[in-house]
C-alpha cells in the first residue's frame, strides 16, 4: 500500500508495573488578551452516565524499550483512565492539561505547528470528568477499549471521544506511548517523539507500531491482574468484552493488536495507515476504518485516492472477518480529535475541513458507538447501516457479512 504525504501537522515474561495515581491541579490559565475570542470548549459527552478519570504510571521491568535511543531503558508508560462514574456533587472538573510540563513540552515543540497563543489557551479547558470519581456501581462488569494517539500527539487531543465513550458505559484506557507522542512521566520528566526527515518510514513507523501494540498488550495485563493500583479496575472489566481504537498511527496499532491477539474482540482505525505485518497477514477480528474526505479542492488526485481504496480492499481481502469502511466528507485527517473544537475554525477550514465540529463528533462517536456495542458487547443498538444513513457526507461500504 503506497503512502500519501503525512497528514501529522497542522500549521512475554511476566510484566512487574510501577503504578501511582495521579490528580494534578490544573495548569494555570493565562490571563486573556485584548481581542480574543471565546476560550476553546470540549463537546459535552452523550450518554447517561457522568464520567471519572485518573492517572497511572506503569513500568514494564521484563522488557527494555524498542524505541529509546539509549539501549537499557525500561518501556515507561503513562495511561490515563476514563470509566462510567457515580454522581459526585460539587467536584471539580479535570484539567485538559493535566500536568504543566505537558504544556512546556508542546510550545518547545512547536506542537502540530500551532501558535503559542493556541496552545495557551489550552490551559484553560476543562473536561468532562471528574478526578477519582467511584465507578458506576452497577452492572457489575463493563466493557473495556483501549486507546492510542497519533504520531507527535498526546493522548490529552483525544479526550471528547474518549469521554463520550465513557459515557455510555465503557471503560477507556488510553495510553501515552514514549517516543510515538509526548509522555509525561513522574516529576515532569518528558519523552518526546523524534520527527522523520522526508516522512513516514516504513520500518520505522512499523516498529513503532509493533512497541505500540506490545503497550497495550501489557496495559491490558495490568488493568486484569488486579495486583497493582491500576488493578482496581480488574473486578469491574468484563475480559470477555475488550476492544481498541486509536487515530493515524494509534490506528495502526488497534489493528495489529486485533492480529496478533483474539483477547481483542475488535479494533477501530480512526484515519490510519496499515503498517507491518498486517498488510501481508491481515487482521483476523472484526475491523471499523473511519477516513477522512477533503473538501474537493483539498482531496489528493483521484489515482491516489483509487490506490487507498484498492490498498484496503486487498487487505479486507486476506481474512473473512467482518469489515467496514466508512468515509466522511469534509473532513481532514485531524477531524478524528479534539482539534477542531481547540483551534480557530479557519485552520482546519485550510486543510479541507469543512464540516462544523459538533456535527463531525456526532458521526464519529455515534459510528464508534454502533460498532463497538456490536462487536465488543454482543448487542446491536444501532447498526452502522442505519447510522451513516442519517448522514448525506458519510459512505459506508461493508466487506464479509
């Protein structure tokens, strides 16, 4: 499958964790300036329930780190969980940033090209969550996604759809994958991505997503042993209903994990490539690929777009398990985030994203939402089919049922 340009700027034995919950106050918010607009504000989530979140730190101590340039470093990951809550009256909502070298570490790296003034006007944003919130009592067991962020993105970009997930009963786990994006690790320390001169590298970006899919695999470990604080959560997720989704090259990862291992009932690419083996193998659980469509003007050539489409079909191709693929007109390839309700609406307008925020996040969570209670929980609440019909700009085209 031959590559279009990058899409990335905008402007085992036993594992032993190290584990600590984290709440963070938030990141001071500056002082607005003469001139500027409203302040960016998150989607509110859809379901019934309110929603918690925390933090965790984990250490994997059997296995040294693919990614790290230095030889002998352990694999440290930072996975934020989000959970269908009780009602907890008079809590504060959880920061957006949820730590202030998250924010430093975005303006050093000129963060998908933004301005500073944007990037501070994050420190502002609050979610829909609450910090240690008690999990919803009842059912007794939830379904259980885990998430991954796109290349040089932080999982914090990601926070709407995973909260809307939550929301409707699911437990998210979404993990900062060191070297792949910006990790925060305890006292501030930050691992940061290294950019690719001249563009994705095949070898690179499929070692990235083979340590990438090795993360959740062990998350998931983690979350289901229940001999660690992250542990907590193991009585409550239901092992037999577990699935994962991730953007671009997080995408990549849900479908590898969905090859390499049938603990994953099924997998979502938001927008992602396919990379490594499952371009020659396949994924042998049931698959969802959400992609974007541009504006006309913005859209590649019609042979590269025919070359997408050819480069999925044969992969669809290589195993009889249930497949979609669904497009979605006015959109660009970071419409599947938070980016559009965070940035002024003229840059994603610049990049062929046309379609107005809320609307774009009512497709993507209402398909999210259609297959995942399809695949992962058994119970078809609204099949896909008739979702996207409600939606003039959406195509769905089905494989293998």
């Amino acid at each position: 499958m031959k590559r279009p340009v990058s899409h990335c700027t905008l402007l085992a034995a036993i594992a032993i964790p190290f584990l600590a919950l984290l709440l963070l106050p938030a990141v001071p918010c500056p002082a607005p300036q003469a001139g500027n607009s409203q302040p960016p504000a998150l989607p509110a989530p859809t379901g019934p329930h309110p929603i918690g979140t925390a933090i965790f730190y984990l250490r994997n101590m059997s296995r040294k780190d693919p990614l790290a340039a230095s030889s002998g470093r352990f694999r440290e990951l930072a996975v934020q969980i989000w959970y269908p809550a009780n009602r907890r009256e008079g809590a504060s909502a959880a920061p957006y940033i949820p730590d202030p070298a998250l924010l430093t570490a975005m303006k050093k790296e000129q963060y998908l090209n933004l301005e500073p003034e944007v990037l501070d006007s994050w420190a502002c944003l609050r979610t829909h969550s609450t910090p240690g919130a008690p999990i919803l009592t009842s059912p007794r067991r939830l379904p259980l996604l885990l998430f991954s962020h796109g290349f040089s993105v932080s999982r914090s970009n990601y926070t709407s759809i995973v909260q809307d997930l939550a929301s409707h009963g699911y437990i998210l786990a979404a993990i900062d994958h060191p070297y792949v994006g910006l990790t925060v690790l305890p006292e501030g320390r930050v691992l940061s991505f290294t950019p690719e001169a001249g563009g994705p590298n095949p070898g690179a970006a499929a070692r990235r997503v083979e340590a990438m899919a090795q993360d959740a695999s062990f998350v998931l470990n983690a979350l289901l042993d229940g001999k660690s604080e992250a542990g907590q959560f193991a009585r409550r997720i239901d092992p037999n209903r577990v699935g994962m989704l991730g953007h671009s090259i997080g995408g990549a990862a849900a479908l590898e994990s969905c090859r390499t291992s049938t603990r994953f009932k099924a997998c979502a690419d938001l927008d992602g490539d396919a990379w490594g083996k499952v371009e020659t193998e396949g994924v042998g659980q049931p698959f969802l690929v959400l992609l974007n469509e541009p504006a006309e003007a913005h859209r590649p050539p019609a042979a590269m777009r025919e070359q997408r489409d050819k480069g999925w079909a044969d992969l669809i191709a290589k195993k009889k398990t249930a497949a979609f693929i669904v497009k979605i007109g006015s959109t660009n390839h970071f419409s599947f985030s938070d980016v559009p309700f965070i940035v002024p609406e003229a840059l994603m307008e610049k990049n062929g994203a046309f379609i107005k925020p809320q609307r774009g996040f009512e497709i993507i969570t209402r398909v999210l939402r259609a297959f995942f209670s399809r695949y992962v929980c058994d119970r078809e609440v609204e099949p896909l089919e008739v979702v996207t019909k409600d939606y003039p700009e959406v195509s769905l085209s089905v494989f293998n049922q």
